[in-house]
C-alpha cells in the first residue's frame, strides 16, 4: 500500500509526534511511505534518521496568508498527482484543508483527515470560531473518514450535517515500554519536589495559570516549576514569573532532546502538571502516565478520557489557579497519594493506550 502522510508545520508537537510513529509503523509493515509537510524542523529531520522519504512544500505554514496557502494547494495538488497514493492521511487545520481539496481533484481514493483538537475551542472572538467551524465542516467533508484521537473530539461535530457516518474515535497510543525507568535514576527528594509540564509555550496550554497557583505554593513551601518547552509566550511567561517573584523556582528548558533522554527529564519529576485551557488527547500525560507520575489536569477535551479524578490523577477546572494550588499541596504533603495515583494511570494507559493499538485501529481505516 502506498500512504502519504500530510502535515502543516514540521515542529515536534502532538501531531507531529503522531504522523512520525505511524510512518515508522507502516513502514516496518513494508508500506511505500512518505510525508508531506511544511517546513525544515525537527519531524523532518527524524523522518530522514528513520530512512522515510520527506517531501516539503516550503510555503505550506500555520499562519494565514492568501498568496502562500494559493501556492500550497497547488504544490499539493502536483504531488499528489506525481505520487498517487493509495491513502492520504492529513493532519492539522490547514494541511487537512488544503490537502483534502487537493485530495479529491487528484481523484485520491481514500483521504483521512485525523483531528488532533478542534481549534473553534481555543479562547478566540465569535467570528472567528464560527468561521473556523465552518471550514472545519468543510474539511470533514473533503475527507472520506475522519479520526477524532477522543469521544470529546467526536461529540463536539458529530451533529453537524452530512458527517456523522465519516467519524470514527482512535485515541493516541504510546509504547510503555519505551518509558521504563532505571531505578539509578535520581528522583528528587520531599523536601524540594520537582513539578513539571512539557508543552508549546502558547496561551491555550494555560501556563499563565500554572505561574499563578505555583507563586501561592512557593508562599510556604519550596520546590522548583520546570516548564519545558518552546513558543511564543515565552517571553510573556518569563516575564509575569519576575513579576510574581517566582524566577529563582522557575526553570523554563527549550526542549529538544533525544526521545531516549526525555524519559529522563520525566522521570526527575514528583508532580506532572497540565493546565490547558483546551486539548484533545495529550501525548504528555500518556507519557508521564507511562512513567508512574501522579498528574494534574484540566478537565478539558479528551483528558478525562485518560484521567479519573480521585482514581488515577486529579481533574481540575481550567482557569482556576486556586484549585491548582490546593492540589499540588495535596500532592507535594502525600507521598502515598503521588504513588497510589501514578501506579494507577500507567496500569490504565497500558491497558487503553498503546502504541499498538492505536497502529491496527488505523491500519484497519486505511483498507
């Protein structure tokens, strides 16, 4: 079979993440496999070091520009009549905009749409919601089956007309044994913990919030905040840190590392914490999951697909830095707590979240 992966940006995030493991999965499976995508970062230069072929579309970007997004289509379309894939899976807004429009003028018989989030539930004016919905309709229409990595994700289009049939829920999946820790690993210790979260440094992760519960924590308890991550706001973050007199306990790490050191930079952590104000199936809490860590999080998207409040985490509601606060004290004074709760999310995700079967639910789309 011949599959041809496409994506917008060619960064490191959840998307990428996931185009990346199924090309390498399908290609193992001796699948012709290739990946089409915008840009010259990270994905594209471990697509190469996985020995998949990358084909770049230099004016495909997330921004919106008129003249570029032209020019985008039509390398698109060109490619796809060059390479005549058996499927095209598409990913991200733009991509899976332009690509399945491109998808159905080049007569492609299978085009896959996988969304990743909808981002009509990001903090954005009216306008621009019911507009993004708008072409997000559109785009699952162009697909012939669209993946939503959570019921969530699902339930938010599945009473838009003509599309209910063309939606189908694969979570995201992680390879658990990939996160096995060796105990010569050094934890921190309950006197100084270590919290941390792993995200795009933008305004929907809710970092902002973080910054706000964790300068309350620091009033009467020590420990370090590392935000590991890259992005726009960083600037912004550092900033309102200063402010809040919390820069000597807050650690922001430009992460790109190697996938085999990241379980070690994991591993260093007592709390994960996720604020997000909108999600669908974070990769981030799967992996800190994997590791044994207890996890806070918003109750957003997919995430209580993951995390049962009380059993294998803590679901908080988003924007509310009191909340927040009063959890990481319950975790940080609970040692037992931390353990019973990390114990019982990576039992869950070993048995609801693999790699494997996230691999054959969408192998089984594709035929």
């Amino acid at each position: 079979m011949k599959i041809l992966y496409g994506i917008t940006k060619s960064n490191f995030g959840g998307a990428q993440r996931y185009v990346f493991e199924l090309a390498v999965e399908m290609k193992k499976q001796e699948h012709n496999v290739a990946v089409l995508c915008g840009g010259a970062g990270v994905l594209v230069d471990k697509l190469r070091d996985a020995g998949l072929r990358v084909i770049r579309v230099d004016k495909m970007q997330r921004d919106i520009s008129v003249g570029k997004e032209f020019l985008s289509f039509f390398d698109t379309l060109r490619v796809l009549r060059i390479e005549r894939p058996d499927i095209f899976h598409i990913n991200s807004s733009k991509m899976g905009g332009l690509g399945g429009l491109a998808g159905r003028l080049a007569g492609i018989k299978k085009i896959i749409f996988t969304a990743h989030g909808w981002a009509f539930n990001e903090p954005r004016p009216v306008w621009q919601k019911i507009l993004i919905k708008f072409f997000t309709w559109i785009t699952i229409l162009l697909a012939h089956k669209t993946i939503c990595v959570s019921e969530k994700t699902k339930k938010d289009v599945v009473k838009w007309p003509f599309i209910k049939n063309k939606l189908v829920v694969i979570h995201n999946g992680i390879n658990v044994q990939d996160y096995v820790i060796s105990s010569a690993i050094p934890l921190a210790d309950d006197e100084h913990p270590q919290v941390g979260t792993v995200a795009e440094l933008h305004k929907v992760k809710g970092l902002d919030v973080l910054l706000e519960a964790w300068a309350k924590f620091r009033k009467n308890h020590s420990g370090i905040l590392n935000i590991l991550g890259s992005g726009e706001e960083k600037q912004n973050l550092e900033n309102m840190a200063k402010n809040l007199n919390i820069s000597d306990s807050v650690r922001f790490v430009n992460f790109i590392v190697p996938r085999k050191q990241y379980k070690t930079f994991l591993a260093k952590f007592d709390i994960f914490v996720l604020p997000s104000r909108s999600e669908a199936m974070p990769y981030t809490i799967l992996e800190a999951g994997a590791i044994g860590m207890p996890v806070i999080a918003t109750s957003v998207g997919g995430i209580p697909e993951i995390i049962e409040n009380g059993m294998n985490g803590i679901l908080i509601p988003s924007e509310n830095s009191e909340i927040l606060f009063s959890s990481l004290i319950l975790l940080a004074e609970d040692k037992d707590l931390r353990k019973r709760l990390g114990a019982n999310l990576k039992l869950s995700i070993q048995e609801n979240f693999s790699l494997k079967k996230m691999v054959s639910d969408t192998f089984s789309i594709y035929q």
